[in-house]
C-alpha cells in the first residue's frame, strides 16, 4: 500500500492555499526558488587546488607572494601552489601533466606542439626585458669593443631553449652579421648556470655571458665586469617596437578545456597577484631577501618597469610581443612553424 502524505491528504485545493499562506505570492516563491537554485550551484562548484611551476628566481616569488599567501580571494580556487624550478626543468615540465600551469620558453611550447604533439597552450605571456635585462657581459679586460669582435669565441648562456637565447641569436645575426647557431656557427656556446658562468667568465674559461634577471644585476654591478651590448633595446629596435618577453604560461589542451571556467579563474587570480607585486613589491621584499639571501635592492630594481615587466597576461599588448618574436623566430629558422597567436592562446571568456 502507498503511504499516505500531506499534499495527498489535503487535495490539491488545500495544497495551494497553504503555500500562499506560507509563502506569500506566487510570483514571490518562484523568485525565492530560482535564487536558492543558483545559490546552491554557486556553493556546489568548486575548482580543485591550482599547482603552478614558475621560475626560480626571486623577482618571481614577488609575483607569486599573493596567490601563495592567499591574498588573492577566489570562490572557486581554494588554492594556489608553486614549485620554483630553472629554465631546462620548467620546459620539461610544460605538458607533462606534473603542473596545472607551467612556466616555459615561447621556443619549448612550439616545439612541444610540433614534435612532442602536445597541445600546449598559452593562458598568459610573461616576462618582458624591458630596458636593463637581456644583454652580453665580458670582462673589462677582455679586449673585446664590440658584438662584431665576437666571432671564435666562448659564449654562456642559462639555457640552450630559453627565448632569451634566441633572441640574443636574432640580435647577433641581425644587427652584428654573426652566424649565431648553437652549432656550426661562429661563436661556441655553452650552457651555464649563472653563478658557474659568473665564475667562468672571470676566470677566462668564457669570453661573453648572456645575463638577465638576478646574475645580470650581479654582472652590472661587479667592477671587473661590462656591459658589452643591451640585446633587449636592440632586440625592440628589429622587432618593431615589441619588448623581448621570455616565456608562457602553458597548459595543455586537454586540461583547458575540461577547465575553462577555472582557468579562467586562475588568470584573474595570476593577474591580480601581479598587480599586487606591482603596487607593494617594496613591504614585502624584505621577507623574500630573508628567506633567500637575495639583496632587496635586486628585488625593486626588478619591479622598476623600465628595467623588467612581469606581465602575466593575454590581452592585445603581450600578444604581439609574442607574435613579433615568433615571426622573427620562424625567419631565423629556430622554431619549424609561424604560428597563429589566437590558436596557440587561451583568451579569457568576456
């Protein structure tokens, strides 16, 4: 036998007046309805925590302080998490699934699409040299004027895949007739840390560094040392206006798209945290220089955009960048295609 219940007992003429009676008019309880609906769909989505592998260097921990302290607020993100790694291990990191987010060279999410079909994508450029980053140091006695004197010698960089390699390629070949290949070409090059190639380039074992960020500042202010040529202003000069930018913030295809809406959570947030950086890197510099030894000067010199821009972004501004150095890039034939910018990048839904 059925149970009986309350509406079956009353009929459907007491059903309705007690409704009004409790819940006022019709129109009222729909209303009240509808919003406890989208109420419990707001409260029952969630996003799981974010992960993030972003460079080990300590103008970058300036960028990340908010999102790791929790001071960017989201509804749906609970948290952010970031593993600081170098350049080689953040672009073999990109799509391998270990990170929600990975930091790589513009050059390693190319060729990960090209030859390790995997469907990179962009959700936010980053990483301008724009105006004191980016450039060639040898030692004041070293007897060498000019980038032009540079043919048969030794030459350092960070990492053989990082953009700013390439665009300290681009340079030399461009403005200075070099044949700049890694192999083959006129110059031989080696990879170094930059501590280690700070070391060699005083010791004679190199004759040129390619610097930015933390050992560039070191390179600027050590006395034995010069600048021999700024490759970022030169590098604007060839690239019609784009500041040299040195990386992506990738995810991979499938993950993007079966995220969007956190995805598109995690931008607001990583933009925010920027522009939280911007605005207060100074009150917190201090705790970063403690927890690594890194002077706070380096810290505000970073955050000086006439010196870096950090960026973290897709709008118009920062994808030309892009698209200005993959142009070139594809002309001095180190990535295998010119890629369409709006296919490789995840824009924000508006």
């Amino acid at each position: 036998m059925k149970k009986n219940h309350l509406f079956g007992a009353m009929g459907l003429v007491g059903v309705l007046a007690l409704l009004a009676a409790c819940a006022g008019p019709a129109s009222d309880l729909q209303e009240t309805d509808a919003l406890e609906v989208a109420e419990t769909k707001a409260v029952e989505f969630s996003c799981e925590p974010a992960t993030l592998a972003g460079l080990d260097d300590d103008s970058h921990r300036a960028a990340f302080y908010a999102l790791e302290n929790g001071l960017i607020e989201s509804d749906i993100i609970p948290s952010v998490a970031v593993d600081y790694l170098l350049i080689p291990a953040l672009i073999a990191a990109s799509g391998s699934g270990q990170f929600d987010y990975t930091m790589t060279s513009l050059n390693g999410l190319i060729l990960a699409r090209e030859f390790g079909e995997i469907d990179l994508r962009a959700v936010a450029y980053s990483l301008a040299h724009s105006g004191s980053g980016l450039a060639l140091y040898t030692r004041e006695d070293a007897g060498i004027a000019s980038a032009e004197d540079l043919a048969g010698m030794r030459i350092a960089t960070p990492s053989f895949g990082s953009t700013g390699t390439s665009e300290a390629q681009i340079v030399l070949s461009q403005k200075y007739g070099l044949d700049a290949a890694l192999k083959g070409g006129d110059l031989t090059w080696v990879e170094l840390d930059m501590p280690t190639m700070m070391n060699a380039l005083k010791a004679g074992d190199i004759d040129v560094g390619l610097m930015w960020h933390l050992g560039g500042w070191n390179a600027e202010n050590d006395p034995e040392l010069i600048k021999l040529t700024a490759l970022d202003k030169e590098f604007r000069e060839i690239a019609n206006g784009a500041w040299p930018i040195g990386a992506a913030f990738a995810a991979t295809g499938e993950f993007v798209d079966g995220n969007l809406e956190c995805m598109n959570e995690f931008q607001r947030m990583l933009g925010e945290s920027v522009a939280y950086a911007e605005a207060n890197h100074a009150e917190f510099a201090g705790d970063i220089s403690a927890a690594s030894g890194v002077p706070v000067e380096f810290i505000d010199f970073w955050w000086n955009p006439d010196h870096y821009m950090f960026g973290g972004s897709v709008d118009a501004e920062w994808m030309s960048y892009a698209d200005e150095y993959y142009k070139l890039a594809f002309e001095a034939g180190f990535i295998p295609v010119y890629p369409n910018i709006e296919e490789i990048t995840v824009v924000p839904a508006s």
